[in-house]
C-alpha cells in the first residue's frame, strides 16, 4: 500500500526543518520525503497549503471507558481524536473501576486496538481506586504496557506514599504525571479565587491550592530522580517552580491546557459550568506568565484535559456541576490562533508541544517526520477559518466554553500508521 501526501509544507521538530515536501508512505513507514515525487500511489492526499504535521499527541484525556460510557467511550474517544489530528492519547485511569491493575489496562487497549483509528495509551493509577492508602499494582501494570502512572483527578495527598510511588516509577523507568492539588486548601472551591469571582459569591480555589503541591512533589522528584511530569499547570508561579526546578537539573516536564492559556475567570458567564474545569480558569497575569513559560520552553507540552461530561450535568452550574472540558477537537485550532498567528509559538515549536516533547516524555519512538518512523500524520490547514460549533464535535461530550468562538486552523486529514483515518 503507497500513499502519497502531495505539496504540503513539511514540519519536522526532529530537527526543527519547515521545507515544501511530498511524503511518500510505504507499509505504514515513510519512506520518502522528497520534492515532487512522481510515483503512482494507491492513495493520494492533497497537502496543497496546508502544513504536514507530526500527529499531535495528547498526555492528558478522560476516555471515560470502562464505567463512564455515557460520558464517552474508547471509541468515541478516539474518534474525537483523529478529528482534531491526534494520533496518539494518553487516557487517565480515573474511570469506573478506576485502572489499577493489567486486567483494566488490558481493557482499554484491547478495545482501542480492535477500534484502530488511533493509539491510546492507558495511564496506570498510582493508589488502589484512587483512594490514597495503598499503591495499586505498578508493577503488573507496567508488564501491561502502561506509559505512566498518575492519580489525575486529585493528588495523592499521603506524601510518604506519593514518594513511594515516585520510587517504583524510577525502577519502571516511567514518568509519574502529577495533578497538583491540595484537598484541604480546595475548602470547598469552584472558581478561581478572586475578586470577580467574590463578587459572584462562588467560593474559590487559591493559586497555593496547586503550587504547594507542584513545590512538594518537584521536592519528591528531587530525592528520588522520578521524571515528575506535571499536568495542566496554571498558575504564574508554576512556571517559575518548573523553570528553577529544570536550572536545579531535576527531572521535570510541564503541561498547559488551552483554556488555561486563553481564558481567565472574566470570561466566566454567569452559572455556565462549560467555563468550570479544574484547576480553574485564572487571572491575566497567570496567563501571562504561562504563554511565556510556553514561549521560552520552560513549559513543553500543550495537553487538553479532554474530560467529557453530559450536557444535563453541566447544567448544575457553576456550584454543582463536575470540573472539566473537551479539548481534542479544539486544541489544534486554538493554538494555532492565539500562540501561533500572535506571535508567541513558531510552527515548529507548536509541533513541539502537540507532538515532539509528548513522544519524549512518554519514550516513544514518535514525534518527528523522518524516512524509516512510522507514518503518524496530520495535514493542518492554518489558514482556513471557522465559528467552533460542538454539535460539530465526534466526541460524546459537547461541554466546551469555546462554542462561537472564531478560530484559524482545521485538520484536513489524521493518518496513523500509513492509514488515512480522517479526511475532510
Ligand atoms: O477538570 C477536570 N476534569 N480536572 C480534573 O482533574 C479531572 C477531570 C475529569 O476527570 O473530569
Ligand atoms: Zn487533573
Ligand atoms: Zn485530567
């Protein structure tokens, strides 16, 4: 099987190249990146103005497979993926039963392979039903193929055990994703903590909610040499703590979520749950600083958080609903019109964040576009313009606060593994 990706402008991070290309695929391998190539292919895939992309890998999302399937399931997960141009996700182990055991992670994989549309990679939970007293089975986990172990939806607050857990994951040689929030200091919050939101008589959740956990667990990494990767950073002094954490030499990757780069609690309306995710939506400065940590590479990875919840829960507002939003089908889009078009990210750092830094921290062999690697793939085309619109989504969940918004950026085609899974 020959596909052929005709005229587009190639972006490889591997060595940070941005040059007009044809990309032939042989047997799910590329095999030629070349001008102008004349072969005739069983498949051709018109890149004309269009970039040719790594295939975006997403560290953080919420399949909701087994036990939340009205939520979402694998495959409406992965579905989603491929039609906002990932090709590979990390799904987070907080489902019902939670995934702390083989049996689970076979599970997942199992339902993801006979799927086929993209590669899902199951997360391993760090403690027994994500209940913070016992580790769950890391070990049995890891022969299982997990590519991490973390708690995401809460922190392990028992820092004796979270050390523990660090430990084995140094033995596993396998990052540990952190979720970054003191339980006790929430209190009870919703929102952000500040004055808009006072004024809203919403109780909120303070910065130090997530720093002293970041500083705690950068302080576990440290004694333990664990590579601490933490999940959707989004306070300002998140991004000092990575940056002196990375200037100390300590194995520390961050992450940052669109919503968290974009939007701040002014934007939130008045008891709309779609603007309620956790950590919540900040301040300008927080923003700020985050744009910057992602300009300067202090913060590597543009995750989602893709975390899917009914319409009808999201209707509870701001007091009751669940914390969390969508991402996989607004991600690509978002970052290339406010990080991209304004300046702050070259094309290649984007491909960076979305693809390159994810496959290392995750040790796969994935990321770049070079002959030989197996052909994982997204044709974006950055200049096409739309009004985001949720019933336009393939995910189960519509709970996005960014339904209406004019975005720049639409993914043309996703192919994984030399297979053209999507096509607009
Ligand atoms: O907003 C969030 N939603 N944050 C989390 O940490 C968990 C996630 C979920 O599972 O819904
Ligand atoms: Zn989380
Ligand atoms: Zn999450």
């Amino acid at each position: 099987m020959l596909l052929l990706i005709k005229n587009g402008t190639v972006i490889n991070p591997g060595d940070k190249t941005e040059k007009k290309a044809d990309i032939l695929v042989k047997d799910g391998r590329i095999q030629k990146i070349a001008e102008k190539q004349s072969i005739k292919a069983d498949r051709v895939v018109d890149a004309t103005g269009c970039y040719v992309m790594p295939g975006f890998i997403d560290m953080h999302v919420h399949l909701r497979d087994p036990g939340l399937e009205h939520k979402e399931t694998v495959e409406t997960g992965v579905k989603a993926a491929i039609h906002g141009g990932f090709t590979t996700v990390v799904a987070m182990p907080n489902t019902k039963p939670v995934v702390d055991n083989a049996d689970v992670v076979n599970y997942v994989h199992n339902k993801a392979y006979n799927i086929g549309l993209a590669n899902v990679l199951q997360a391993g939970a760090v403690t027994k039903g994500q209940r913070g007293e016992v580790l769950s089975d890391i070990e049995g986990m890891v022969e299982a193929g997990i590519p991490g172990i973390s708690e995401d939806g809460k922190s392990v607050m028992n820092a004796q055990l979270y050390r523990e857990a660090m430990t084995l994951a140094v033995k596993y040689d396998i990052p540990i994703f952190a979720h970054c929030e003191d339980i006790n200091l929430v209190n009870g919050g919703v929102v952000n903590a500040d004055e808009i939101t006072e004024s809203m008589h919403l109780k909120g959740i303070s910065n130090a909610v997530e720093d002293v956990i970041i500083a705690r667990d950068i302080l576990l990494a440290k004694e333990t040499g664990a590579a601490l990767h933490l999940c959707h950073c989004s306070t300002k002094d998140s991004v000092k703590m990575v940056e002196l954490a990375k200037k100390a030499g300590i194995r520390v990757t961050a992450e940052v979520c669109p919503h968290h780069f974009i939007l701040t609690s002014s934007d939130l309306k008045e008891d709309d749950a779609n603007y309620k995710m956790n950590p919540p939506l900040r301040t300008k400065e927080d923003v700020e600083a985050l744009k910057k940590g992602l300009k300067e590479g202090i913060m590597d990875v543009i995750s989602t958080d893709h975390a899917p919840h009914t319409t009808m829960e999201k209707k509870m507002g701001l007091r009751k609903a669940p914390f969390g939003i969508v991402g996989l089908e607004t991600a690509a889009a978002l970052t290339m019109t406010e990080l991209v078009d304004k300046g702050y990210l070259t094309i290649i750092q984007m491909a960076e964040k979305m693809s390159y830094n994810p496959a290392k921290i995750l040790g796969i062999d994935k990321g770049v576009i070079e002959e030989g690697k197996i052909a994982d793939l997204v044709v974006f085309n950055a200049e096409k313009e739309y009004i985001i619109d949720p019933n336009n989504f393939w995910s189960r969940g519509k709970n996005t606060p960014f339904a209406g918004r004019k975005v720049k950026g639409m993914v043309m085609a996703t192919i994984v593994g030399g297979k053209v899974v999507y096509e607009k």
